[in-house]
C-alpha cells in the first residue's frame, strides 16, 4: 500500500535543524522531498558529530529519504529554479527573509511555511539564535539542575526539533484546510516561541499564583 503521504511534494530551503527535521518527519511518511541546498552545500553538512568517512551523522539523520539539488536562491538563475520547482510542490519551507509571496504566486496550492529562530517582525528578529540560547531564554534550562547550582543545558536539539514538530503539525493542518477551502495557506514557526512551550506548566503555575518552581 502506499505510504499516507506519498501524494505530497514538499521542498526545504532550510538551513536549520528544525527546517531539516519537519521535511524528515514528510520523507518519513512516504512524501517526495527535495532539499534546496547552496552551492557550497548546507551548513548542517559540516556540522558534528561526524562519521569515520568525514560525514556530518547530524546531516545523514535530518535528510534520510530525501533527494537533494543545489540552487543559489541570492541570484536570479538559482531562484527562478527554486521558483519552478514551488510550482509543483505541496509544501514549501523557507527561512527567514525569503519571499514567501512570490512562491505562493507561483503556486497558490502551496503551504508555505517559514522556520526561523526568533521570526521577522519581533524585537529579536535580527538575534542569532541557537540550541543553548533557546533552552536559556524559554525557561528550559531553568529546570535542570541541582536547586543550588547553575541551570543546566539539556543535551540535544530539543528546542530545534520541538519546531520542527510544530512546522509539520502546521503544515498538514494546511493541507488538510486545502481541501475544503481551495487554495494554499502560509504559516510561520519561532524556534524560541516553541520552545517556550515546553514550560507551559511551570509557567501557567506563575501566572496562575506567582510560585517559581526551583530546580
């Protein structure tokens, strides 16, 4: 039988981890997914751990089942490519500072989708972002810990792929929205937003009776 998502294109321009993660969980379910990397290659291609052979695992676990075509979106060949593979694609998942606009002109069935660290338009849109600094500003860390001591990162890309989680569930809302309402719809993910989720019971505890959990 075929896979339930089989039916699905879907292209990622992401250079993040969360960008990466929600076009896996698509390849994961049988949707065809193409990752539009630069020239030079994704920058999660060099980032660790790495294989004996030299490969990032980091890369290899994001991208399996994935098929890959290198487009420079900075110059007018490489995004009039990125353009024509948008016309055929169900869900299209950009990083900040792409023109979501142009892509759901060429294709208004397309959900587009945009995953960036702290969004476009609030006060930390121009902030490099960042795992550690993630976990640090959500709250996250604030609960590891020993009660005396620092708070403590948490191993892994959590914060990353709590987006990555939240960009798929939108964007399969969107998809599901399609078929009633006819056309596609565009969404955006904060990686640092999602994150703060995750704190949403000691959080409701302070705004509910002004207690801060201890570590």
């Amino acid at each position: 039988m075929p896979a339930a998502l089989s039916h699905l294109r879907v292209i990622d321009l992401g250079e993040s981890i969360a960008s990466q993660y929600c076009s896996r969980l698509f390849a994961d379910f049988g949707a065809h997914v193409t990752l539009i990397e630069p020239p030079q290659g994704s920058a999660i291609r060099r980032m660790g751990p790495f294989r004996a052979n030299g490969e990032s695992q980091l890369f290899q676990h994001l991208n399996l089942g994935k098929h890959s075509v290198a487009a420079d979106r900075s110059t007018p060949e490489g995004w009039s490519r990125i353009l024509e593979i948008a016309k055929t694609s169900d869900v299209v998942l950009v990083p900040a500072g792409v023109d979501r606009e142009a892509i759901a002109a060429q294709n208004d069935q397309a959900i587009v989708g945009m995953i960036s660290e702290f969004g476009e338009d609030g006060p930390r849109k121009d902030w490099r972002g960042g795992e550690m600094i993630h976990q640090a500003l959500s709250g996250v860390m604030y609960r590891n810990g020993a009660p005396d001591r620092e708070p403590l990162y948490g191993v892994g890309h959590r914060a990353s792929c709590t987006a990555g989680v939240a960009a798929y569930t939108a964007a399969l809302s969107a998809i599901f929205a399609r078929g009633r309402i006819g056309r596609g719809q565009q969404f955006s993910i904060d990686v640092c937003e999602t994150a703060s989720s995750m704190t949403y019971g000691m959080a409701s505890q302070y705004f509910f009776n002004g207690v801060v959990e201890s570590r």
